[in-house]
C-alpha cells in the first residue's frame, strides 16, 4: 500500500528546506533576498551598502577654477612706464626749477641795479618775491606733478590687472603728455624757459633739464601707447573682458 504523496513534491515543486508555511512567506529573508518594498530590516539585519533610489548622486565634483590670467609682456612693461616715468618727470621738473633760482636772484640784482632810484629796503623785497615766487612754482608743481603720478599708478595697477577703461584712461593722458612736450620742444624747452636777460646769462642746465624732461617724456609715452595696443596686449584685455 502505498502512502499518500507529499503535497509539496506535486507538480514538481520542491519542499522548501526552511520548512515555510503553504502559501506564506518567510519571515526571514534567504540570503541575498532584497526587503520587499516598505518592510523594515529585521533585528541583527544589516543593509546592503551600494543601495539607493535611481538618480541619486553621492557625490559632486569639485568646481573648476578658472586660472588667473597673466598679464603679457607688452601689458608689463606698459605698467612700469606707468608707474617710474610720471615719477621721474616730476623729479626733473622740480630740480629744473630750482635751477632757475639763482638765475632769478641774478635778474632781479641786475634789475634793481640799473635803477638808482630804488631803496636798500625796496631792493630786499623784491628779491624776497622774487625767491618766493619761484619757490611757491616749484612747490605747486611739485604737487601738481605728485598728483598725477598717484593717477598713473593707480591707473597702472588698473590696467595691468585687465581693466581696459584703464588702458583707455592711460592712452588719453598719453596723448597729452605727447603733445605737451611737442610744444616744449618746439617752443624752445619748458614754457619757463625765455630769452636770457640782458647781461644775465640763463645757466645752461636749465635748457638742458627742459629738453630732456620733453624728449623723455615724449619717447616714453609714445612707447607706452605702441605698447597697450599691440596684439598681445589686445588678447590679453580681451580675455579679462570676457570673464
């Protein structure tokens, strides 16, 4: 007599070894087994790593930074045009009045001694305007010229770091420092520099620190223009615009 067949090894189905209830699940997974959706693990489970929802990213990648750009060689030396010749000139426009003083001094003895009229006292006044005068020029230009070096470095600073208002800036005081000194040169050096008084020979280092101050900045300036515009200053300003 045979015995009756295990239902479980019907139809081909093998007996689950973990003795699960027909028609139940297991209340612990097999290994391997995925959670089913909303089941929480059970105690002593641990997760599998590397799981997460579709599109989720762990991490982002760090920024890329731009590399500074470097000023050109043209750009450079531009600056430092910039930034020694305004100090310069200011230097040799002060020592070129200074220059004059003993000249002036001169004039005004040899002015105050072909008039008999004047007094010992008349005669030290003006010798002292004379000296004061001059010395208040020189002063006044002094700051004058000081001022519009600050300008050019400040400026200078602007420019080298890719500002092209600065550049554009820069180029019209250029242009005038050219004209400028055209005229000086053409008009017989600095706008102070006359014919000398009767019997009063003008010190020749006056015309000569006149001439040099206006061929000086002349050539320097028509250097810094050539050079702000040449193509790799071009590319380099261009660049700066377009960041």
């Amino acid at each position: 007599m045979t015995s009756p067949q295990d239902p479980w090894q019907q139809g081909g189905y093998q007996q689950n070894p973990y003795g699960n209830p027909a028609g139940g699940f297991s209340p612990h997974p097999d290994p391997g087994q995925q959670p089913y959706p909303g089941q929480q693990p059970y105690a002593g489970q641990q997760g599998y790593p590397g799981q997460g929802y579709p599109g989720q990213s762990f991490g982002y990648a760090p920024p890329v930074q731009d590399e500074p750009l470097r000023a050109p060689g043209t750009v450079q030396a531009a600056f430092w045009i910039a930034v020694v010749v305004p100090l310069i000139a200011t230097v040799l426009t002060v020592v070129t009045y200074l220059a004059l003083q003993g000249y002036m001094q001169d004039a005004v003895n040899q002015g105050v001694a072909s008039d008999g009229a004047v007094s010992p006292e008349e005669e030290q006044f003006v010798r002292g305007l004379a000296n004061g005068l001059l010395l208040f020029m020189a002063v006044g230009t002094g700051i004058f010229y000081l001022a519009l070096s600050g300008l050019w470095i400040l400026f200078g600073f602007k420019m080298r770091s890719g500002a092209n208002w600065a550049r554009v800036v820069l180029t019209v005081f250029a242009a005038l420092w050219i004209v400028n000194a055209l005229f000086s040169l053409v008009g017989g050096g600095a706008a102070f520099v006359g014919d000398s008084v009767e019997q009063v020979p003008l010190p020749a280092t006056v015309p000569v620190l006149s001439y040099g101050t206006a061929a000086f900045g002349l050539l320097a300036m028509t250097a810094f223009v050539v050079l702000v515009f040449l193509a790799p200053s071009n590319r380099y300003f261009q660049a700066a615009r377009s960041r």
